[in-house]
C-alpha cells in the first residue's frame, strides 16, 4: 500500500518554454500539498537533469525549441528500460497524441489547465510508479532471498557431501526399488568397488548370494513399515565384497521421505575388529576359567585344609602366614568369578530357571550361610519378625547370590557390635526385600556410581574392607533379567537400605494364565512351560554376584 506522503514527496519535473504555464503548474501542485517540484524551459538540459535527480515524474511540453518533445523522450526513456517513469504530456496536439503514446508517454493535460484534472492524473500515475518502484523493489528482495537461500542450501549440501564422504561407516542410500542412488567413499573401500559401479545397480549385490532373497523381503517389509532401526545387533550379518570375500557388518538403515518417493539410508559398520576382539576376550575367559581359577580354587582349599590342622599342629607363625596366603588366594578366587560373571551378563551366556519361590525360607538360607562371616566381623545378621511370607518369580540360586552379596556388603560396613537387619514386605503385585546396615552410609558423591562396575567408594575405610567392585553391579544385572529393580537410600539413624523389589508370583501366575487363554486353546502347562524358557533365554547375560 502506498502511503500518501510518499506521493506528496514524490519528485516532479516539469518542461516547457512556456514560464505561464510553468508558473501555473507548479502553483496548482505545491497547492496540492506535493514538495518536490522542479522545472526548465531549456530542453537539452532535461536529460542531464533527470540522471542527476531521477524524477518520479515528468509533465513534457511536446513543443520545445532545440529538442522537440519526442527526442527528449527518447533521451529519457532509454536508460529506464527496466523501470516505469511516468511522463505526461502538456496539451499536445490531437495529431500528435498517438505517436506520443506509441513512444512513451502514458497520458495528457489539456490547455487550459483543469487544476483536477492536472492534480488526478499525477497522483494517478505517481501511484503506478511507485507500486511499480515496490514490486521492483520486492522483486529484488526475494530474488536476493532466493540467491541467498540457493547459496545456503549449496553450501548445505557441500557440507553435508564432505560430511558424508568423511564418514568412518560406509552409507549407501537406495530408491523405492532398491537400487542405491549414493554411496560414500568408505563404501567403495569396504566393498572393493568403484562408485560408477554400484549406483543404480541394486543393493543386494552387497550381500552374499545365499542371503538375497531374504534380503529383498526384508526391503519389502521395511518400504510398508519404515521406522528407524539398527539391523546386526543380535545377530550376525555378512557382506560380499567385489572379490567375493564375506565380512561380518551390522547396519543401521533410516526411512528418508523426498516428496512422494521413499529413500532408505543405511550406515554399514565392519564388525570385524570388534569379532576378533570378541574372540580374544573369549579365549581369556576361557584361559582365566580353566588355567587360572581351578588352580586357585585348589590352592584355597589345601591352605584351609592346613589352617584347619589337617597336617597337624603349625607352628604360630607358620600358621599366620598360610591364614594370610589363604584369604589372599579366596580374594583372588572370588576376583575371577566376578570377571567370569560380568563376562556371562553381557555375553548373554547366564540362564535362568524361573519358578516359584517361597522368599522367607530362602532369606533365612543366606542368612545362616553368612553367619561366620558376619561374626568374623562382629556383626549379627536377623530376619525383623514381622516379615511377610511371599512367593515370587525367581531362579532361586541367583536371589540367593543377590541376597548374599547384599548382606555380605552391609557386613563388612557395619561397626563391630552392630546388626544387619533383612525385611520382606510383599502384596499381590510385588515383593520388596531390604538390606539394612547401620554403617557410616554411602558418600554423596560416590552415590551415581554405586551399580557401575569397578565402582568403589574412595575412602580409606571403603578401600580397607577389599572386594572386587563388581558385586552390586552384578546384582542389578542379575535382579533386572528377572524383571525386578534394585535401589538403596540413607537410613533413618546412619546406614543405608538396599532394597529389592521383584514380581509376586499371583501376579506372574495371573499373566501367565491370561497368556494361555490368549495362545488358541494351548494348554496352561504348555504354555507356561513354553514361558519358563523364553523367560531363561531372556535372562541370558544375567550375573551371579557372589
């Protein structure tokens, strides 16, 4: 919209040898409000003038001396030709008027002047030149937005190109059909290939020849439900290089939607340093089970034996000596069973038998199982009385180790004298178990860290009790694979509780039965036999703590 100042401000040159017209126009215009008014009588000086000021508008006297009206036109339309300057011829001739306009001219004021008229026709045509001067104006704009948004989006592309082509994973992006589109330079290295070589050729080239076809349906399942997933994490894939060799990959594949076609791009990893690794960890493991435990096992056992006076009387510091030794090999023993059990937990190698537990009966085993070592330290360990007598869902030997290592933990950081008290509280749902000590408490700053492996609190008195830093780690795995949670807080007094919350068995027993309606008339104990093993299964990884 043009506001009318900008009309009032607009600049106005007028041009004839006539002073009384010259006089009368200017008269009727600065009436009208306008501020800009200029004028001569001596046309070759038009020209220049207007170059130098760049009027808005010019009222043209057709009947000038030196240059007549058509050739100043000419002088001044000319440079506009990708503008609008308005002129408006002074009462020219009727025989003049259609070659005026054919030249130029955009319309006419008749002599003598109408001061309406005159006022009309150059506000009409200063409005035109203006909305003509702001659709220019904005034409500009937005051909510079568009220059701008053109140069962002190329170095958008640039980057994204150099990012692409910097990636350590190999990214292959692939058509509605499966033929890859773009590849990237760690692609051609992985693969052997050159890039003119696998665009437009279809992905499964890629992949060994006895896997294609499952390949191609997996597409085809993925174009009708593409989600964002990671393909390789629980099972080995292959792929087939130019040479023919096969190597292990696990590949993450992305949906990319480009106005109505789908694309698909995935991120290709060579797992095959990652195997060899696994296998060296593997074969370690193996050597730490075989060649380093057993022996230790045994040599614990002979020094007990000779501790105990199994080969007779030993002299005092004989006997102090082989107590050191002994407690120092057990140290070492119960060092490598806790490596040997992380290893299982995320190996995925730890199965569970889950089946109903009475958990009070249970409590009170590793109670009794631990009661040396608690009166070693001077420190008695009691069920509260209160306690409720709930079953749960459960692999019996590992709650056991959970609860051992557990209590074991609030043994060593409680003061000589003091207790450890355990208490069940159980309802249809679940079932808690607590662990309390009377100790100093876990260090505000060591409390994020308290499951993490290798964690130990960094206090002289932490570092004094020993341990491998691996049991309460080992617990939450254990207590997650059966679907349970593990947390701890400051006790009321000093200490700490550790708390462990486990489904109830009614609970599992309901779902296991609506499980079995739902399987088509299965029987309930084949389903529930059919659930124990997929629950083992998903157990697999799980650690024994102690």
């Amino acid at each position: 919209m043009i506001d009318s100042s900008d009309i009032l401000n607009a600049r106005i040159l007028i041009v004839d040898d006539q002073a009384a017209n010259v006089r009368d126009l200017k008269r009727m215009l600065a009436a009208a409000g306008y501020t800009s008014i200029a004028a001569t009588m001596d046309s070759r000086t038009v020209c220049k003038l207007h170059r130098r000021n760049r009027y808005d508008i010019v009222l043209l006297d057709l009947q000038m001396p030196n240059l007549d009206g058509f050739q100043i036109m000419q002088g001044l339309l000319e440079p506009e030709a990708d503008d609008l300057l308005p002129i408006l011829l002074i009462a020219p001739k009727p025989s003049d008027k259609m070659r005026a306009l054919q030249a130029g001219a955009k319309d006419f004021i008749s002599h003598p002047f109408d001061q309406a008229e005159v006022l009309t026709r150059v506000h009409n045509m200063l409005e035109m030149r203006m909305l003509h001067v702001a659709a220019k104006n904005y034409g500009e704009f937005l051909e510079q937005m568009v220059d701008e948004r053109t140069a962002t989006l190329r170095d958008s592309e640039e980057l994204f190109r150099q990012a692409v082509e910097a990636c350590p994973s190999g990214m292959v992006m692939t058509d509605h059909d499966g033929k890859m589109v773009m590849v990237n330079t760690e692609t051609e290295r992985l693969f052997g290939y050159r890039r003119d070589e696998l665009l437009g050729q279809p992905i499964e080239i890629l992949v060994p020849s006895g896997l294609r076809h499952r390949h191609a349906q997996h597409r085809a399942n993925f174009a009708c439900r593409p989600e964002e997933r990671r393909v390789g994490g629980s099972r080995e894939l292959s792929g087939l290089r130019k040479d023919g060799t096969e190597f292990p990959v696990e590949i993450g594949i992305n949906p990319i939607q480009t106005g109505e076609e789908l694309l698909v791009l995935s991120v290709v990893v060579d797992i095959s340093e990652r195997k060899r690794i696994e296998r060296l960890k593997d074969e370690f493991v193996s050597t730490v089970s075989h060649e380093l435990r057993t022996p230790l096992t045994s040599i614990s056992g002979s020094l007990g034996l000779l501790v105990g006076g199994g080969a007779g009387k030993l002299p005092q510091t004989a006997e102090r000596l082989l107590t050191i030794a002994q407690a120092n090999s057990q140290r070492l023993v119960r060092l490598l069973n806790d490596i040997l059990d992380i290893e299982k937990i995320e190996s995925g190698k730890l199965a569970f038998d889950l089946e109903k537990i009475a958990i009070r009966p249970l409590i009170a085993q590793a109670i009794e199982s631990i009661r040396g070592f608690a009166e070693g330290y001077g420190v008695r360990v009691r069920l509260e009385a209160g306690s409720d007598s709930a079953d749960v869902r459960a692999d019996s030997y590992r709650l056991l180790q959970v609860i051992t290592n557990l209590l074991s933990n609030a043994i060593k950081f409680s003061p000589r004298g003091q207790k450890v008290t355990v208490a069940i509280q159980g309802d249809p749902d679940t079932v808690r178990i607590s662990v309390r000590d009377y100790g100093p408490g876990i260090p505000q700053d060591f409390k994020p860290r308290v499951f993490e492996k290798f964690a130990q609190a960094d206090t002289s008195d932490a570092r004094h009790k020993g341990g491998t830093g691996l049991g309460l780690s080992i617990v939450r795995e254990i207590v997650t694979r059966m679907g349970g949670q593990v947390d701890f807080e400051d006790a009321p007094g000093g200490g700490t509780i550790f708390r462990v919350t486990l489904p109830g068995w009614k609970r599992e027993a309901a779902r296991e039965a609506g499980l079995a309606t739902e399987a088509h008339g299965a029987p309930l104990a084949l389903r529930k036999a059919q659930l124990r093993r997929s629950g083992s299964r998903a157990a697999r990884g799980a650690k024994a703590a102690i």
